[in-house]
C-alpha cells in the first residue's frame, strides 16, 4: 500500500530513538511495579507493560523531555486501565458461556502472599490491593515511587486537590484496616 | 478536640507529612500540632503508616524476560516509529484515547486506500464501546457463519482457531466508506481482535502498521480484503493474520 513506500523521515528518528530506550529501560521497574499494582495480575502487568511501550514508541514525538519517569508511567496507566476495560468486557461476554477461555486470576490469592510473610504486611498489602484502583494508584505512585502531588496529578489526570482528597481516603482505609486509626468519621 | 478546624487541617498535615509544604504553611502545621494532641497523633499515625508502605511493601522489579522482550522490541520498533512520526504531531498526540479516535473518525476526510487503516482503527475502537462489541456471540463458526447469510451479499470465510490460542467470541456488522464488513470478533488473551472482511478486487495488496497504539494487518484474498485490528502486540497479531490466511 501507498503509505509503506513513503519517504522516511529520516535521522531525526534515529537521534530520539536511543533517547526513548533509555526512558524506558531506565524506568522499567517502575513502569512494572504500577502496572502490577493497578492491575493485580503479574501477566496482565506484562502485557500492559509491552503495550505501553509500544504506545509510547508512537506518542515519543510528543515526549518534550520532561520528567521521563512521570511521561512513561503516565501511558502504562492509561493503558492498564485500558486493558482492565477490555478484560472486563471480556468478562460480559463470556458470562454464560460455559467454556469460558479467559482466566481471570484471584487478586487477594497471587503467589507472592503464600510466602513466609509477617501477617501484619500481608494484611497491608491485601488493603491496599482491595482499595479502588483509583485509590490505589495515588498511593503507589505516592509511597512506593516517592512522586510529588504535581507528577501525580499529572499522571492520573486530575487536579492536585483531588489527589490530597484521594491520599487522604487511602490512608485512612489503611489506617482502619490496621486497626489503627481513630473512629472518627 | 476534633474540631472542623481539624478537619480542615488534615489535608494540611498530610501534606505536611508528604514534603509538599512551603515553610510557611508548615510553621502554621506545626503550631497547631503543638497545641492538639488529637492532630498530633494523627501525624505520627501517617508517618507510621508511610514508614510501614516502604518497608514492608514488595518492591515489583520487572523480570529479565520482560526487560528483554522490550529490548528486543524497542530495536525492533524503526517501521513503527516511521509509521507514527509521519502524521503531524499535533494529530499524533491529539489521539490519545477513544475520544480522540472517534474525533477521528469524524473529520478526517477519506484518503482513498491510505485512509482505511484509520476507519478499520476507530471501527475497531468503537465496538470496544459497551454493547457495540457483537451482534453474536458464539464460539462455534457453525452459528457464525449463517448468522451472516441474509444480512450481507456475500460470505466471509469464518476460520475456527481456538486451537492455535485465538477462540473465536462472536461476530458483527460494521460499516465502512464504501462497503458494509463483517467482522469476525477473536480474542487472545485478554485482547479482542476484530477481523474486518468485505468484497474486494486488489488481490495481494498487503499492509501492516500501527495507529494510536492499536495494531493493525491488512491483506487481500480471494476477492476479499481483510483488516485485523487489535491492541494485541505486533508479532502475535501477524500470527493470528497467518492462521487466518
């Protein structure tokens, strides 16, 4: 077809593609660990993962050399929550279907809580995981990779007040969880 | 002593907790930490809770096998990159989600076979859409095949490949510029799979690409031309083109 014998661009790719590599291999483990924590499901995690970088070879023009951590985890999470979308739709339409082919892993039941763990982080841990993804992902991105409330807000898309209000509810279901707040409302 | 003061006071405080206040902001947190024991719990109770998150909480490293798999496709990635860096970047990033791609949809005009790729994309993104997904579900092409006949004026060859790890879920009517599809509806996994077929004479014509972060295989067979679109990664929607083929 006509567009594959079009004209490449030339070197100005070949310059910024070193540039994304290194975005991406330098913040893997991070791009990983969100993924893992909004998803729940190592594979899915993965695949999110690849797809994201994927995503972010196409949207690179528009990378402007800020924060590459903040850029990069910004479209793994856009695209988990793409992905849990197009599973849970999945899930609609195999409902009813006897044989159902998709997998949908136990959340509270991965492998990483059957080891030799301290109750109380397995406890932590499965409070934070049952907390909304909305939630949830504030407080990852807060506690887990130390951002500040401006990249947050950048890369869940809401305002900064928003991302106070959500830290703050997270913590507090923490809180209760742990038996350690007040009952206060 | 919990007052609406204090209320107002623990975004204050987590924030305080957080590093986020100017020294101003954070003399007055102090202050009233001096004075209200209820807050000042409260401040030890949030450092406890964000000491107890960093140590006790999994740090997920992502496995060798993925870092390499995204080597590998970040060397392999030169014909994506072309293929995105050739629409002008304020299209490019304009398209950043559903809306965008139905925005798409809207205006951009016809470019005869180079703008296919773009409908068959946010076709395939509007059956994502609740309730736009399938017409049928059915597992068995034996159900899909005839639920076509009488609604098209043709036939599209309906492939079982649940064998090779891609089960057929359903099937639907979709419209293009220029001819009613069939689309045949498959998934992997957790990604669905639209294949588009309508009647077509530009035998061996062939493409593949990417559009918005949604792959894309085209090619033409006997009289029919055929799309698949999916989010699925590259190399497995090409196999899923060879079952097909």
């Amino acid at each position: 077809m006509k567009w594959r014998g079009r004209p490449q661009p030339g070197r100005r790719e070949d310059a910024a593609r070193p540039e994304f590599e290194d975005v991406v291999l330098t913040h893997l483990d991070a791009a990983y660990g969100l993924a893992r924590w909004l998803v729940r499901d190592p594979n899915l995690a993965e695949d999110v993962v690849q797809e994201a970088v994927l995503r972010g070879i196409n949207y690179f023009a528009s990378f402007r050399g800020e924060d590459g951590r903040a850029w990069l985890m910004r479209i793994v999470r856009n695209t988990a929550y793409t992905m849990l979308a197009a599973r849970q739709q999945a899930g609609r339409i195999e409902a009813g279907d006897s044989d159902a082919v998709l997998d949908v892993p136990d959340p509270d039941d991965g492998p990483e809580l059957a080891l030799s763990r301290q109750d109380d982080a397995a406890r932590l841990e499965r409070a934070l995981a049952a907390l909304p993804i909305e939630l949830r992902e504030c407080l990852v991105l807060k506690e887990i990779e130390e951002l500040s409330y401006k990249e947050i807000a950048h890369i869940t898309g809401v305002p900064i007040g928003t991302v106070m209000s959500r830290l703050w509810r997270a913590r507090r279901a923490l809180m209760v969880a742990e038996g350690a707040a007040d009952d206060e409302q | 002593m919990s007052s609406n003061h204090c209320q107002e006071m623990r975004l204050l405080l987590q924030a305080d907790v957080d590093g986020e206040l100017q020294a101003a902001e954070a003399a007055r947190v102090a202050a009233h930490l001096d004075s209200c024991p209820d807050c000042s719990r409260l401040q030890q109770q949030l450092l406890a809770l964000s000491a107890t998150l960093r140590d006790t909480l999994p740090k997920h490293s992502a496995p060798e096998h993925l870092r390499q798999a995204v080597r590998a496709r970040l060397r392999g990635a030169p014909g994506r990159q072309a293929a995105a860096r050739r629409w002008p970047v304020g299209i490019a990033s304009a398209l950043v989600g559903i809306a965008a791609s139905l925005a798409l949809f809207a205006v951009l005009p016809m470019r005869g076979a180079d703008g296919m790729q773009d409908w068959v994309v946010a076709a395939h993104v509007r059956a994502l859409q609740p309730q736009h997904l399938l017409d049928v579900a059915s597992t068995d092409r034996h159900t899909v095949k005839p639920w076509f006949a009488g609604r098209l004026s043709f036939s599209p060859p309906v492939r079982d490949l649940a064998a090779d790890g891609f089960p057929l879920i359903g099937a639907r009517l979709d419209s293009l510029p220029g001819s009613e599809a069939a689309v045949l509806v498959y998934r992997r996994r957790e990604h669905v799979i639209n294949l588009f077929i309508w009647p077509a004479t530009a035998e061996g014509e062939t493409a593949e690409g990417s559009r918005d972060g949604y792959n894309f295989v085209h090619w033409a067979a006997d009289g029919m031309t055929f799309w698949a679109v999916s989010d699925l990664n590259a190399q497995e929607l090409l196999e899923f083109a060879g079952r097909v083929r």
